[in-house]
C-alpha cells in the first residue's frame, strides 16, 4: 500500500513539474510578444491560441477546483451538496505548487491584457480571452486572479 501512495505521488509531482514547465513556455512566449518594439513576426496566432488553451485548461479543470469547492467534482459521485456545504467543507491549505501555478496564471491573464493593447486578434481569439476574463468574477477565493481579469476585460472592450 505505501508502494502505491509512493508512486502515486511521484506521478502527481512529475505531472505538475510539466504543467509549471508549460506554464513557464506560455509565460516566456507571451513576455517575448508584449515586449516592446517586437516586429509582426513574433506574434504567432496558434501560439497565442495555445497560450488561452493552456491558461482556460487550467483555470477550470484545476485552479478553481483547488480555491472554490463548488468547482470541485465528487470522485465517488456522492449526494449533491449545496455550494453552501462544499464551502463549509473546504480546506483553505494550498499546495505551494498550486500556489505557484495560479500566480503564473495571473501573470498571463494580465500579460495578454497588454498583448491585446499591442496585437489585433481574431474574433475567435476575442471570445476565448473574453471568457477566460469573465469567469473569475464566478469563482471564491480568486482576488489576484479576478484584478487580472478586469484588466483583460477592460482591454477586450477597448478591443
């Protein structure tokens, strides 16, 4: 049994060293758009498709499952709680991998708000990025994460 929690584990730390990795690549790529006097060249449009799939990817299947408990899914399938209950219930102890990961994430929702200052991008794009600022205003415990996304939101409708 300790075997299996052991190797479990180090799945779950390998997993979450590539989603740093990717989270530090979208970061990289998007500091490298937003810096200045960058030729039309650099901004690549499936690069900065990928950048919101990664960060939308994350935002909902693990940042705010870990920092709302209304987001989170019943493994066992169990009775249906209230909001209220799972609330109740929530641990507010983050592991400091979480913790690094949502502040990535912040640092990218606020980079493609100055990304969407510099670069045209297409409707589709507009309502990924739209979406992405929108739905932090939904979630709990998120306040770094919903000031990124009213400068995203702020950005699109200047857009």
């Amino acid at each position: 049994n300790n075997d299996t929690e052991d190797e479990e584990r180090l799945w779950r730390d390998l997993i979450m060293e590539r989603v740093t990795k990717s989270a530090d690549a979208c970061l990289t790529a998007i500091n490298i758009m937003t810096s200045p006097n960058m030729p039309k060249a650099v901004y690549i449009e499936d690069v900065i498709e990928r950048v919101i799939q990664y960060t939308k990817f994350h935002l909902q299947n693990t940042l705010y499952p870990q920092y709302d408990p209304v987001y989170r899914v019943d493994p066992h399938g169990g009775g249906v709680l209230s909001s209220k209950a799972k609330r109740a219930k929530c641990s507010t102890h983050k592991q400091r991998v979480i913790v690094m990961l949502y502040n990535k994430v912040c640092d990218i929702v606020s980079s493609l708000s100055e990304l969407l200052e510099i670069q045209l991008l297409t409707d589709t794009t507009i309502l990924q990025v739209s979406s992405m600022g929108i739905t932090p205003f939904f979630v709990e415990n998120v306040s770094e994460l919903q000031l990124c996304a009213i400068k995203l939101v702020t950005a699109v409708s200047i857009f």
